[in-house]
C-alpha cells in the first residue's frame, strides 16, 4: 500500500480547506469582538466625560446661575405677576 495514495490526498485537502474555514470564521469572530470592545470603550469615555462635564458645571456655579435664570424672579415683575409665575 503506497503511503500516499487518493484517498489520503482527498482526506488531506478536505481537512486543509475545513481548517482555513474554520481560521477564516475565528479571525472573523476576533475581530468582531475587537469592534464591539472599542465601541463600548468608547462610550464609556463618552459617559465619563459627560460626568465630568456635569461636575465642573456644578463647582463653578454655573448650573446655580441656570436655575437663577429660569426662575420666575428674574422678571423684575410687579408683585402680582411675580407671585403668579412663581
């Protein structure tokens, strides 16, 4: 019996082309999971900055001066007006 004879070659390239399938869909797999790994990356800096944002607003008084400005007493209304409005 030779030692390579068709039916080895076949079983040999059956089992090459089944091994690059299955590389090709784990590279495929990796990468995916690469992606959605930078994108929650991503949107947790987003998070983060937008805490730090809100926290900065909030040490230097500007969400204080927001809510001066959207409060009723700012109108400089005339008594009545005022009191309705607050």
């Amino acid at each position: 019996m030779r030692l390579h004879d068709s039916w080895t070659e076949d079983m040999m390239c059956r089992r090459g082309r089944r091994l690059a399938r299955m590389r090709e869909a784990a590279f495929d797999d990796r990468a995916q999971a690469t992606l959605e790994y930078a994108l929650t990356v991503a949107a947790l800096m987003a998070v983060v900055a937008a805490l730090a944002l809100l926290w900065r607003a909030g040490e230097t008084g500007v969400l204080a001066r927001l809510v001066e400005d959207a409060c009723s007493h700012v109108l400089d209304g005339m008594g009545l007006l005022d009191i309705a409005l607050y």
